[in-house]
C-alpha cells in the first residue's frame, strides 16, 4: 500500500491511465455536443471573490455557509469557486449586451468542503452550459434536450427527468407564506434543521430527506398550488415543448433545488444504474443578480465523477478508450538507436502516434513496451536491416510480420 506521505488530500483525486481515457471521451463528447448546438466554451478563474458566490447563490444555502474554501489574502476576500454558473454570470455581465444573450460551455474543477462521499469529491469536476436571455419554455425546453443528449453520447441511455417550477420572483412570498402556514402544525414533528429551515430558507424542507419531514411534505400542497398562474403555464409550455421533441420528463412538485437564483423551469436527472442514491445532474432557469445587473438565463451541470460512476456501473471503463494505434519502434544496437530517432521525429511531424525505448534493451523488453503502448505496428530495426535498406515490420492485431523496403515502411506507416 502506498504511504499516506504520497497520497493527495482527501476528498481529492489522481486521475491516470486508464481512468484518464474515460475522462477525455467524455470531454471530447461533451465539446461536440455543445459545439452542435451554437455553444462557445469559457473558462474562467479558480479564484473569485467571495462577493460573486455571496450575491450569486445566495447567503442563506448550505454552499455558502459551510461548504466553500474561503480566505482573506489582501482587502478582499476570496473564495475557490464551488460551482461554474456564478463565475460564468460575473464574466457575461461585463460583456454588456452581447453577454445577455450568450451560450457557453464550462468543463473544470469546482472545490468545497464537504465530507467526502461516493462520487463527491472536495475537489470534483462539472461540465455545464449557461445559455443567458429572458424566459422562454423554449429554450428550456431545448436545454434539457440538450443534456440528455450528452448523457446518450457518453452511453447513459435510459436517464430519467423529473421537472418542477420555482415560479416567477414575484411568487416567492405567497410560496414562502403559504408553505410556513402548512408546516406550522406540523412544527414540532420537524427535524431540528427543518425547524430552522421555516424562517430561514422554508423550500429547504420541502426536498429534506428525512423519513418523518418528507411524511409532512406530502400531506400539505405542493410549492406550485401557491403560484400565479402564469408560473404554471410556463411549466406546461415546457412539458409539451420535449414531448414534441420526444424527451420524456415526470413532474415532481416536491423537486426544489436549493439554490436562491432559480426561477420557473428546474429539473433532475436520475439514472438507475447509481442505486438507491440515483440523481446524477440537474439545471434550471435562473436570474442573478450581479451589481445593479441582474442576468437572466438557463444552464445545467453534471459532476463528472457521479457520471463515472453510472459509466461503470453500466460497463463502460476508461480501457475502452485507451490508444490502440500507432507504431513503436524497436532498435537492436546503438546505430539503429540513433537511426530510430531520427525515424520517430519524421513520424511524428506527419502526425504518427509513435513510440519507443531510448536505450539500448532486449528486444524482449522493447516488444513488451510495445505491447503495453497499444501500438498496431512495430517497426524493427538492428544494424543488418540499415545496411540493407529494409526494415521489419510487425503487425500486433494479426501477428503476422514482413521485411519491407524502408520507404515503403515510411508511406505505409
């Protein structure tokens, strides 16, 4: 076992070979998609300060009083980035009006601290879009199409939607009011957070997971029963929107988020193969105020390592994904050690994956090498085939090998 001197921090993570290949896939994948729907990748700062996730995500969620990396340096404070949207809505609104009507993707690390259980991490890893502009079922609809369509080209056929609606700002008291009036008999029944959770942040209850708050919740009327009727039209555009495009969803009045700058369309995404703990993502409509901005728009994000564990539980692994082309080169002698060199360069400018030892070995270590790169083609060299002109070259996939002209080696490579 390797010594804990070695080992990374905890809720943190190495990603090597082979792990790594899945990883890029899904990169890769992810970068296609959204370069397919109009989409422009941004990366922003690690570092923020604080103020962008204070004003952003609210003072009162658990990410912001307990979960975030924080710390003073100079006159501001600052704060590792715990989540991709904030940071994306900081950046979008000193773009003036071309940031309010932007599509953009985000694939990189996000930190808190929390304790560290399966597929989360303290530092973890999200892909998200942001797509600013005012509400539209619309352009809800289309991105919640839009993220299914990543979890399909990763291989997570088969995720389940579930939809709900925060309503519009001007809902949030007759919601809050109308929910803190339900509970109010129940009071005492409540865990000791949901006690808190009444004036604090009342929503907070509704998604609670304990067994005796979600009794409560499911005998007062849902969040929805308190909003306009504009809201829930809104939600019904939505729905009827992905079945014309042929993507299912369930609605789920109980399915809150708990984020403060959600607004009308939120959503989750499930999948069977997590178990019993099964939400792999989700998104939602939101308005953020930035300064005197406040900017409008829709986006997800989905973790990274949760969806890896979907993956595998599904028989996807980063193996899969591993490099299997390419060419090693093998010498046998220093004189073809140096010739191979020059070999390796030509073949690697024309774009050639190309391997080998640079050392003089046994040609049973270098073949062993070759194995372990994933190389198709082994090109064989020693001082008999310079001489000639020729090389060996050895076909890994049939096992088969051939002397060959040297410069039919070098156009057939």
């Amino acid at each position: 076992m390797a010594s804990n001197e070695f080992q990374p921090l905890q809720g943190m993570s190495d990603i090597q070979a082979p792990e790594i290949y899945l990883w890029r896939m899904m990169e890769e994948r992810a970068r296609a998609v959204f370069t397919s729907y109009g989409y422009d990748e941004l990366r922003t700062p690690v570092l923020e300060k604080l103020s962008v996730f204070q004003r952003s995500l609210g003072d009162t969620t658990d990410v912001v009083k307990k979960e975030m990396y924080s710390f003073k340096p100079s006159k501001h404070e600052l704060a590792m980035r715990p989540e991709g949207t904030a940071g994306t809505m900081r950046h979008l609104a000193g773009r003036g009006e071309e940031g309010l009507s932007a599509r953009v993707f985000y694939i990189a690390p996000m930190f808190r601290y929390e304790r560290p259980q399966a597929g989360r991490k303290r530092q973890f890893h999200q892909v998200g879009v942001e797509a600013t502009g005012e509400p539209n079922p619309l352009a809800d609809a289309e991105t919640i199409a839009m993220q299914k369509s990543l979890l399909d080209a990763w291989g997570l056929t088969g995720s389940k939607i579930q939809i709900s609606t925060r309503g519009e700002p001007s809902d949030r008291k007759p919601v809050a009011d109308g929910l803190r009036a339900a509970l109010q008999p129940h009071l005492n029944d409540l865990c000791a957070d949901c006690q808190r959770r009444i004036d604090e942040n009342v929503l907070r209850v509704i998604d609670c997971k304990n067994e005796g708050c979600q009794t409560i919740v499911d005998q007062i009327p849902s969040a929805i029963e308190f909003m306009s009727e504009a809201s829930r039209t809104y939600l019904d555009q939505v729905i009827q929107t992905l079945e014309t495009m042929g993507v299912e969803v369930t609605v789920n009045p109980k399915l809150i988020r708990g984020l403060d700058y959600y607004v009308h369309t939120v959503w989750e995404i499930s999948h069977s193969a997590l178990g019993a703990q099964d939400a792999l993502a989700g998104g939602g409509r939101y308005e953020i105020a930035l300064g005197r901005k406040a900017i409008p728009g829709v986006g997800f994000a989905i973790g990274f390592e949760r969806a890896i564990m979907a993956l595998e539980a599904c028989g996807i692994s980063g193996e899969q994904f591993a490099p299997v082309n390419g060419v090693w080169l093998v010498s046998l002698g220093e004189t073809a050690l140096v010739e191979n060199m020059k070999l390796a360069a030509e073949l690697r400018a024309k774009g050639i994956r190309c391997g080998m030892e640079l050392e003089t070995k046994s040609m049973k270590a270098q073949m062993r090498k070759a194995n372990r790169s994933g190389a198709t083609k082994v090109i064989i060299r020693g001082d008999d085939e310079i001489e000639k002109g020729t090389a060996i070259v050895k076909n890994m996939v049939e096992g088969s090998q051939e002397e060959l002209n040297f410069e039919e080696v070098i156009r057939n490579a």
